[in-house]
C-alpha cells in the first residue's frame, strides 16, 4: 500500500496565498476617511454585535458617543489607520470589526486558511480510498486441503450414496 503525503508544494503555495490575502488587506494606502467608512469597520459596544453603522437600537447611547469622537477625528484631518488605532486605544481592541493582524490576533486570520486546507487534505485522503478498488480475496490452492479429509469425505458421501466427480 503505497503512503500517501500531503503535496507539499501544494500546501506551501496556499499557506503563502493565504498570508499574501492578509498582507493585502492591510497594505491598502490611506484613504480619506469619513465617518461611514469607519462606521463600518467599527464595532457598536452596546451588546447588539453590529457595526456602528448597523446598530439596531433606534437610540443607542454609544451610537451617539462614538459618532462625534469619529467626526472630530476627521475634521483634525487623520487618515483612517490612525483614527482606528486611536478608537482601539480609548475603547479597546474588541472595537475594531476586524481583529489586528498582528500578535494574537493574527491567529483569527491564519487558523481559518489552516483549517480549510486540513479539511480538504481530509477530503482526498478519504475519496482516494474510496476509488482505489479492493483486492479480490484469494482462493485457497487446491492442494492447501488435507489428503485425509479429503479421503474421509469421499467415504461419507459413498456411504450415503452420493457420487463424487473425478
């Protein structure tokens, strides 16, 4: 049975892929913020896990704080990065919608591209089973039989009047 391994190539091409993905998305160059933009990829912190923009509550008290802080932030002229990083360290990290790509965070980016490339590594691992065909069991060689039940069974069938084929 011959050991199936993993393509490596394969699993380093994907591995790079995906890191390359996450790298992309941060090496966006500035662009001019306003406060929709930033609404969107900040979290509302009163319980109802929406972005600030998307807040169900009609009349969410950290809607209304948030807001103007995000618009002063513009009207001082900073560019997104700094108004997000500004609003992580007066909030904290869990503001951001979408975690840093950096530290411990990171693994919220890496583990997801892991865990597909092992489930599909799982999936042909299992369909190359599948496909390969089963052995047909061997028959036992004629002459593997003992001479003397051979013999004896001959007898039996004499004595109950069947006849053998010879």
């Amino acid at each position: 049975m011959p050991d199936w391994r993993p393509p490596l190539k394969f699993a380093a091409v994907a591995l790079a892929l995906g890191l390359g993905c996450v790298s992309l998305t941060r090496a966006d160059a500035p662009r001019k913020p306003t406060l929709e933009s930033i609404g969107d990829q900040v979290m509302c912190l009163c319980g109802c896990v929406a972005t600030l923009n998307h807040c169900p509550h009609r009349d969410c008290a950290t809607v209304a704080e948030m807001r103007p802080v995000i618009a002063r932030e513009i009207a001082a002229g900073k560019d997104e990065t700094t108004i997000l990083q500004d609003l992580a360290i007066r909030y904290g990290v869990q503001v951001l919608a979408a975690p840093p790509a950096q530290g411990f965070s990171l693994t919220a980016w890496i583990l997801p591209s892991i865990g597909l490339l092992a489930g599909l590594s799982f999936v042909v691992v299992v369909v190359r089973r599948w496909r390969k065909p089963r052995p047909a069991p061997a028959a036992a060689p004629a002459t593997a039989l003992d001479p003397k039940l051979l013999a004896a069974v001959e007898e039996e069938m004499k004595a109950s009047g069947m006849t053998t084929r010879d």
